[in-house]
C-alpha cells in the first residue's frame, strides 16, 4: 500500500465522519494518535472533549439541546497501565475491562457489534496503543454490517509492530458523505505524521471540513517514558488546550 498524505485525505473527505490515527513521529521518539468526530445533526454537533483522568470524555456544549445521548456522550480515549485505547464510542469501556481481566483486544470486541443507528449502521473503529519497556505496537479494529445487513457483523482487526517513523494508519466511519452514509472499506489507510504535536494537530484541524469537524484530540506518548502531551480542539470553544 503506497504511503499517503494525511492532510490530503482529510481534505478530499467532506466527512469521514469519526476517525482515528495511529503511528509514529518523523524522529521516531513519539507514538503519535489523533481521534476526531464530526456531525451533520444539531445533536451531533452538540460536543466537545474534555480532559477526564488520563482520557477524555464527549459533553454535550449545551445541555439544554441533547436530543438522544446514547450514541455522542462516552469516553473515545481510557488509559490501562501502559495501554491508550482510543475508540469512536462507549467500546473504549468494553475493551478497558475485557483486557483488564486478561482478554485481548480482539476478544474484548466480540460482544460488540456496529452502531444501531439504521440505515446507517455506523461502524465501531478503535485502536490500542502498547508502549513497554521502549518498544512501541498498536492495533486497530472496525466492526461494520454486512454491506448494510443488520443480521451480520463483519470483524477485522489490523496489528502493527515495530511502527516505521514517520507512518501510521487511519481508519474513519464513512468513505464520504451520502444516504445512508456509506461505511469505512479496507484496511486502514498508510498515511504520514508530519511535524511536532502542536504543527500535526494544526494541520489535521484545519484539513477537515469547516462546517462539519466537532472536535479533536490529540496525544503524542515519549516511547521512552510513556510520558505524554496531548491537545484538544473544539469547535464549540470553552475549553482549553491542556498539557
């Protein structure tokens, strides 16, 4: 698969809808993740992400305007010792206890299917980030229907080792917008990480489209320490980019 570039993608992608980047920096000292959401709907616009523990957490920016929260409020980032597990919905939750009580990531998934959100069936996407002793892996996963079939889930799961500087993998949702939304295809997408947290997290955020990005975040973890910076970015402004 030829490497490509991040920002392009992004570009040429009205709405990918919720995604999630995993990989490596260019000097090979961070493991870098970046996971953002987007909205068409006033509920789903309706967000930010703040800081919670060592994660995140979705909040409604209004409260007063939720109209359904069991598919927008969750936490898409838990940390588990020296685990990140980054995910588009409540699932985070079911790989956070499933692995602390010795499942893989994989086999915490199982009892997971995609979004029962008709017809579109979003898919789940997450990843999981293990950084031990200077050594660096990450594994993604999408739960998706059958071709738009509620009766049958399809399950992959894509692992990486020894991450090459400068690469990772992107996986979002939707291959654009449309009705019903079409789901994610493939494996994950080989893309570059360009720059330090703060020139990467620039150019994600001004490469998704203006009216429908919601919310991003993003973490650069020292493979060395596991010592981490992160940021956050929120259309809807109350919150402050933290460290």
């Amino acid at each position: 698969m030829d490497i490509r570039s991040l920002e392009q993608e992004l570009k040429g992608n009205a709405y990918p809808g919720r995604g999630i980047v995993l990989g490596e920096s260019e000097d090979g000292k961070y493991a870098v993740t970046a996971y953002f959401i987007m909205g068409r709907s006033a509920n789903s616009r309706n967000r930010v992400f703040v800081e919670d523990g060592e994660g995140i957490r979705t909040q409604a920016f209004d409260p007063a305007k939720v109209e359904d929260p069991s598919l927008i409020i969750y936490a898409p980032v838990r940390v588990l010792g020296n685990k990140t597990i980054v995910t588009n919905g409540d699932q985070t939750d079911t790989i956070y206890y499933g692995m602390d009580h010795q499942l893989t990531f994989e086999q915490s998934l199982r009892c997971r299917e995609f979004e029962p959100d008709a017809p579109n069936y979003t898919p789940r996407i997450s990843g999981i980030m293990h950084i031990d002793k200077g050594s660096y892996s990450y594994a993604m996963s999408i739960l998706k229907s059958n071709h738009g079939d509620a009766s049958s889930c399809l399950r992959f799961t894509f692992a990486y080792q020894n991450p090459i500087a400068g690469e990772g993998h992107f996986i979002h949702t939707y291959m654009g917008d449309g009705n019903p939304l079409p789901s994610f295809e493939g494996e994950p997408k080989r893309v570059e990480i360009k720059g330090d947290i703060d020139a990467f997290t620039d150019m994600v955020w001004n490469s998704l489209n203006e009216d429908n990005k919601v919310s991003l975040f993003v973490r650069y973890i020292e493979i060395a320490t596991g010592k981490y910076e992160s940021r956050i970015v929120n259309k809807n402004k109350y919150e402050e980019n933290y460290k």
